[in-house]
C-alpha cells in the first residue's frame, strides 16, 4: 500500500523482476518509479492504486469461484453444491463494481494527462464550447443511462421471475439416437 506522505509502501511484499517482465517482458528491464517523475506529474496516487486493487482482487474471486463452479459443472454436481450456486449469485452486482474500479484506473491514474506526454487534461478544456452545453450533454447522457439502467432492471427482474426454462428430458433410442420425452 502506498503512503505518498512519507513516500514509501507500507507493508511492501517485494517481488523482484516481475514488474519489469509485465511491463517489458525482459527481467531485466528498468521500470521507471514514481520518484523518478515531478510531483506535479503524479496522479492522485491513492485512489488508483485502491481502485486496481478492488477491480483485480474482484477479478481474481471471479476466477476462482467460476473455477471451481466449471469443475463442478463437469463433474455434474454444481446444481447439487448449494453453496457454490449461492457465491454465484451474491457475486453478481460485483462485476459492476470491478468495471467502475477499472474505468476508475485508467481515468485517474492518467491524470495530469488526457493525451500522455502530449496534452494535459488542465489543456484540454475546449474555448468554443460553453459551460452550459457541457452540462446539458452530461444531463442527456445522464437520462439516457437511467433509462437504459431502469430497463436493464426490468428485464432482468422479468427473466427471474420466469425462471429457469423447463429442462428437455431426453431418453435414449435403440442405436444410440437420442429423442426428447
Ligand atoms: C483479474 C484481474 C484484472 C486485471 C489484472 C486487470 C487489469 C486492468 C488494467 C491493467 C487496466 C488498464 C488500466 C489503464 O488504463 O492503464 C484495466 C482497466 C479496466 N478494467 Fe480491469 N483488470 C482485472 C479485472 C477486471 C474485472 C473483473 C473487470 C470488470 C468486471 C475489469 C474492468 C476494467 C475496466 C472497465 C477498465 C477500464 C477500461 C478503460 O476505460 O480503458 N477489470 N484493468
């Protein structure tokens, strides 16, 4: 975790190499740190960092519980293993919060920037559009996702309350040929 106060992490688990491999794919490779680089070129440090780590830590419980879910599916037990079918579940409203975390990194963390090394976002502002139709975009673009949000709840809501299409029993024909119930 970083403490940008004091400029160092805290707790750090060092990892020699791995960063420099992800970013380069060459171990030996110098990755450029904070330090290297004017304050006044930082992004806002703390939010970037937690924001990443909630999208992959997110990530990774996704990945690990559908493992474990596409095992079962396999072994054909996932419909008996109750617990997993409810992690499954819960774990719905997260992938959202993941998306939000990770729009959250690449807009913040390339703060000062809104084209790297070319244009700063302070640059960015356009003389020839008003305050005001920026705000009247903004409230359309905000309509229209409400809209487009209160729908995708009906929806949804609509296809739970449907449940689950009545599964085709399907019995074996002599030769092997399969034929529905
Ligand atoms: C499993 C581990 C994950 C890793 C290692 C990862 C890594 C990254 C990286 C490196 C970025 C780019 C940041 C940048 O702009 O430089 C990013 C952005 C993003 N991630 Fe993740 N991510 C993970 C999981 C997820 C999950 C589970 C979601 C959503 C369900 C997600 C949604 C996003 C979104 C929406 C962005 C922003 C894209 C954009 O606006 O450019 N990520 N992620």
């Amino acid at each position: 975790m970083p403490d940008t106060q004091a400029g160092k992490l805290i707790d750090p688990i060092l990892v020699p190499d791995i960063l420099s491999f992800l970013a380069y794919g060459n171990i030996g490779a110098n990755v450029k740190g904070l330090k290297d680089y004017d304050t006044v070129l930082w992004p806002p440090v703390e939010l970037t960092y937690y924001a990443y780590h909630v999208m992959v830590g997110l990530g990774t419980i996704f990945i690990t519980v559908l493992g474990v879910a596409a095992i079962l599916l396999y072994q054909k037990r996932l419909e008996q293993t109750r617990i997993v079918l409810w992690g499954l579940m819960l774990l719905m409203p997260f992938p959202y919060i993941a998306n939000e975390a990770g729009w959250t990194v690449s807009e913040v963390g390339r703060q000062p920037w809104i084209i790297y090394g070319l244009l700063k976002t302070s640059e960015g502002v356009s003389s020839t559009v008003a305050g005001g139709e920026v705000v009247f975009t903004l409230i359309g673009f905000l309509g229209m996702y409400f809209l487009l949000g209160v729908l995708f709840i009906y929806l949804t809501l609509r296809e739970i309350a449907a449940g689950p299409a009545p599964r085709r029993r399907l019995t074996a024909l002599p030769g092997g040929a399969e034929a529905p119930a």
